[in-house]
C-alpha cells in the first residue's frame, strides 16, 4: 500500500490500482504517474486562448495534454480526455512521447512563432513529473512554460516545478467551500493556498467560471476580488490588485445540462464588481 501525495485526496493505493484522478498508479510499492508521456492533445494555440492576456499577448504557444483529473466538475469541457468513462477507456490509446521529443516539436514549431509549451487541456499537475523533465528541456531551448490548472496540487509539487514554469492560468472556480466540495469534489484551501505559492514564483493569471445559481453572486465575486486583491506578487514586485482575472461565461455541457447558458450581462456585471478591487479583469465566451 502506497499513499499518492499529489492532493488532498491522499489516495491509498494497493499495487496496481490506479487514484482518483485516472492518472497515478501503485508500481513497486510507490505512486507513479501512468500518464507519464502518454499525449492525448497537441496543438499550436494563440496564447490568449489559455486564457493568459498579459503574458507575451499576440503570440503562439504549442499545448499539450494528457489524460485524467482529480477535481469532478460537471461541466467539465474537456471531459473526453479528463475523468469521463471515455476518457478512461481510450487512456491506454494516448500516443506516448519522451520529454526530449516533446521539447524539440515545441523548438520546431518556432518558425511559426511558437514561444514554447503550454501543460493544459487535463489537469497536468497529476502528472507533474513530465511537466518537471520536459519543462526542463524547454527552458534549455530557450523558450517559455505555461501551465494551466485547476490548483488542486501539494504545495511541494509547485516548489518542484518553479524553476520551469513562466506563467500559470489557474482556476479560482468559486469562492465558498460548499461550492468546491459538494459541486466540484475539490478543496477550496488547497487551491488558495497553490495561488498564494504561484504568484511569488512566476506570472499568474486567475479564471473564474460563472456557472448560473452556483457562483453568481455579487457577494462572491467581491469577496473572492478582495482576496485576490490582497495576495502580494512577490514575482515581478506587483501587489495582488495586478493578478488578471478571467471571468468567463458558462454553457451546459457534459453533466451539468440543466441551466441555460450564464447571462452575458451577468457576466459583465460581476467583472464591473471585480473591478473595484482588480486593475485587469476580463470576460471570456460572452
């Protein structure tokens, strides 16, 4: 039996058996990631797109993902390759790659002004020892990392990873604790914490997604600007009013179908109501 130290889960694994995220295994009495290089999406993307609006805006960067992820969020729009039965079922199909291979397509790509690597599409942080080896060689390179995370990680994994990793988009799905834990299956302290570590590290942008009846309120979104507001980015000598947030528009997919999409000036609303704490506040998908 061997304990996964990757989130709060602490999954409990007997050899052979795979986590909750679909992605770490028990393999000679330690916890491994059976992910590890097995790609599922790879494609050259506009960095807005991550979302990441103050980092090297108007350039490309390759994105790369796996399989699996530990959070369960109903609506999830990447559910094929994240935690659906599908996605699972067609792990063992993901084309295997080696981080050297991985880091000289991203340097091939740079004809095309591809900057470097984007860790995105499942949660990529269940797999944080390819990010760590292959990071390692885009840096060698001369290029950038980004990774983009739902937040939910030990906070010994983001040290591990610090000396790679550019800039992060990272969800700050909601700001109660019932809305994490009995919507999402995740921990709203473990990503707080994750966003206190980023932001003296690297460049981090914040994404929050209005899902109708859920994380709609005024009296969220204020309270969940002022803290982001209080954070300090020790990273390039800014306080937290200059962390960007995302404040994006939702659309009922996968589990969640019950809901029209959020209202587009909802949506504007709660940007005006981050505002008064945030300098950079954007709306996506509206």
């Amino acid at each position: 039996m061997a304990v996964c130290q990757v989130c709060f889960r602490h999954c409990e694994l007997r050899e052979g058996q795979i986590g909750f995220c679909g992605a770490r295994v028990c393999r000679d009495g330690a916890v491994t990631a059976a992910n590890y290089g097995r790609i599922t999406s790879l494609a050259l993307d506009p960095i807005e797109k991550k979302p990441l609006a103050r980092f090297h805006p108007g350039s490309l960067i390759l994105s790369v993902g796996s399989y699996g992820c530990n959070l369960r969020c109903p609506f999830c729009q990447n559910h094929e390759i994240s935690w659906s039965a599908s996605a699972f079922a067609q792990a063992e199909k993901a084309e295997t790659i080696t981080p050297e291979e991985l880091a000289d397509t991203a340097a091939y790509y740079r004809s095309r002004g591809n900057i470097g690597l984007a860790f995105t599409y499942n949660e990529p942080l269940i797999g944080w020892e390819f990010v760590r080896d292959t990071a390692a060689l885009v840096h060698a390179q001369g290029m950038v990392n980004v990774l983009v995370s739902n937040g939910t990680a030990d906070l010994s994994i983001v040290r591990e990873l610090s000396p790679y990793i550019d800039a992060m988009n990272i969800d700050l799905k909601g700001f109660t604790d019932h809305y994490y834990t009995d919507v999402l299956k995740g921990s709203r302290e473990m990503v707080m914490n994750l966003i206190r570590e980023a932001v003296k590290t690297c460049h981090v942008e914040l994404t929050t997604l209005i899902v109708p009846g859920e994380n709609d309120s005024e009296e969220e979104m204020e309270a969940l600007s002022a803290w982001v507001a209080g954070l300090q980015e020790v990273y390039d000598g800014k306080d937290g009013r200059e962390i960007p947030l995302h404040v994006s528009r939702f659309f009922p997919r996968f589990h969640m179908t019950d809901r029209a999409p959020t209202d587009v000036k909802k949506v504007y609303q709660l940007a005006e109501t981050a505002r008064k704490h945030l300098r950079y506040v954007y709306t996506g998908n509206c």
